[in-house]
C-alpha cells in the first residue's frame, strides 16, 4: 500500500507494526467523518437523506479518492452481499471494489444464481440472506419497490443500486459529486436533463437531490417522455421540447439513453429520428455556457444520445463519473456499516 511504503522509507530507522500502519491508514477517513454518522440505517432513497447525510457521505468520498489505492480494515469481519437482478457493469464493479477496499468479504448474487429464479418468493429470499447475518446488502432489480421491501424485513443495511423506474440514489450522489468536484459548489448552476426521464431511475434521483444543493434544473424530451402530472410532480423543473432552445444558460448537460428494455423506445419513431432531434453533438453543446461541462451515467448508445466527436472533448466527464462512483460506493457502505449493529437491535426486538 502507497502509505505503507512511504512510512517504510520515512521511519525505516523505527520499528512498526503493519498493525500501526493500517490503523494509521483507517484512522485517514475516520478524521475527516468526525464522529459524524447517517441518520438512516439503509439509503434506498435520496429522499431518506438529510442535507447533513449527503455532505458527509461527499466529505468520506473525497477522502476516499484522495486515498487512490489504498485498502483498509474498517469493515474487516463484515459481509456484503451485492444481489443484482439485473444485469451492470459500472454499479456492480465499483461496489465489490469498494466493499473490497474496506476489507470486507463480498459476496455477487445474480438473479440465475438465486432462487427466485426457481420460484422463491421475495420475502423468503430476504428472511434467507437474514439468516446468514450479511451486514450489508446492495441491491438492484427491474422492480420498483423491492429495496424498500428488503430494509424492512432484514436486520442488515440496504443500499439501493437501482430499483425499476423509481431511483438509484448512489448514481445520483456520485453525479452530484462530480458536479461539485469541478465547479465547487453548483448552488445557481443550471443542469440540463436530456433524453429518456420518463424510464430513468438515474432521473428519479437527479431530481431529488440537485434541488436539495440549490441547482436550477431543466429537461429536453420528446413530449411522450414527459408523464402526465410530470409539471406538477416537479413544479422546479423548466421543460422543453427544443434542446436547442434548452442548452442556452445550461452549466451541465446529462445525457440519458433511451430505455428501451423498460419500453423507451416505443415513444419514439426510431432512434435515429431521436439522434437527430435530441442527441448532444459540438454545434449544440457550444450553445450551453462557456466552460460547461458534459455527463453521462452510461452505457453510452455513441452517436444516438450523443455524438462520438464529443466523447473525446475534455467538457466531458464520464470517466470522472465512473472514478467518484468508487469513492462515493465506498462512502456509503463504510457509513452504513457502522449502524448495522443498531439496525440488527431494532430489527430484532420486532
């Protein structure tokens, strides 16, 4: 480990223990939590988060970036279960990796390997994975609902890695992070939502959490991906039909691509008919603010949702994204660790 190393050529004169060492490097974090600790036991929503929750979770991230590489003990003992009904690669990656980093044993279930696969009802699976005392139980399914249902009915912490259509909260902190990562504080900025907000659940936490850090916020989509009561439901957020017309004054433009396993695409004549009305190429993006800059949650549909020219410009900051996705992952399963054992008490004395 990087800081190992270093106490090795610094006080190579000294004796320490790799026990010292690696308290030392727990320790790093643990300054900048300051005793600080979430207020709920599972993050299914970003909804359940006060504004005191979302800038820890974002002081342990940076920490945690700061740190690079280096691995830790503070979940040494502790299980994560990453049960993913639908299929990831970002998401899932970045959370073993994470849970990896901290020390903990990580344990991937997918739906082939579960059996619910075979008939085993939802509650049956989560009085199961009960049984075997996970501490941490990261989740993502087709279904709305489900990671809610899990926290209720199991003593560990939930963590929410997408539920159908309604959220996926983690990739909303990540953005956000991002956001604030290059301007500082995005408190007047102007992010534009461009493309599928009706099936996105990257868009049910966008809109959740952007308001909460005082950003303005727009959407471009084609009129059958704006629900009815969308405009009451989110009174806040300016929609247009015209990209063009919505990029102008825009500080972040993030791009969504067309869910089509969720039923994007049956609003749309075809895709191509959705590039060129909607999709973010350079003649486009030059009209948003000087300095502004591109995001994507992935996986990028090149040239559908946006052109392959800009991909490569450095306005774009979808490796950025993929990098905090760690750091923020990494956050939240050491910041809910630590209130599994009150969650457990409360769970069983149920």
């Amino acid at each position: 480990m990087v800081i190992q190393r270093i106490f090795m050529v610094l006080f190579g004169a000294i004796s320490y223990s790799t026990d010292q060492m690696v308290e030392h490097i727990n320790n790093l974090p643990r300054e900048v939590r300051k005793n600080r600790d979430l207020s709920v036991f599972d993050v299914v929503s970003i909804d359940d988060l006060s504004n005191d929750d979302i800038h820890l979770i974002f002081d342990v991230a940076k920490k945690f970036k700061e740190l690079g590489n280096e691995k830790f003990s503070l979940l040494k003992g502790m299980t994560v279960f990453c049960v993913f009904f639908e299929g990831s690669t970002r998401t899932r990656a970045s959370f073993e990796l994470a849970g990896k980093k901290l020390g903990a044993d990580t344990i991937n279930i997918t739906s082939n390997g579960t059996s619910i696969s075979k008939g085993e009802t939802l509650h049956d699976t989560a009085q199961t994975l009960n049984a075997m005392r996970a501490n941490i139980i990261v989740v993502r399914t087709e279904y709305s609902g489900i990671p809610q249902f899990l926290a209720k009915h199991v003593g560990a912490a939930v963590i929410n890695a997408g539920d159908g259509m309604h959220e996926h909260p983690s990739q909303g902190l990540l953005d956000a992070f991002t956001m604030i990562e290059h301007y500082g504080d995005i408190a007047g900025k102007t992010v534009l939502v461009v493309g599928d907000i009706s099936h996105s659940r990257v868009f049910g936490s966008l809109v959740r959490i952007l308001p909460r850090l005082r950003a303005s916020m727009r959407v471009a989509a084609p009129k059958t991906f704006v629900r009815n009561g969308f405009r009451e439901a989110f009174p806040h957020v300016q929609v247009f039909q015209n990209v063009e017309e919505a990029l102008l004054g825009t500080d972040i433009v993030i791009a969504l691509r067309v869910q089509e396993e969720r039923g994007g695409g049956k609003g749309l004549p075809t895709l191509r008919e959705f590039s060129k009305t909607f999709g973010i190429n350079e003649r486009r993006f030059a009209l948003a603010n000087v300095g502004a800059i591109f995001m994507h949650p992935g996986p990028v549909m090149r040239d559908i949702e946006v052109h392959n020219a800009l991909m490569t410009k450095g306005t774009t900051k979808i490796l950025n994204q993929v990098e905090n996705g760690l750091a923020v992952r990494t956050a939240l399963e050491w910041l809910v660790a630590d209130r599994t054992d009150k969650k457990v008490k409360l769970y069983d004395s149920i």
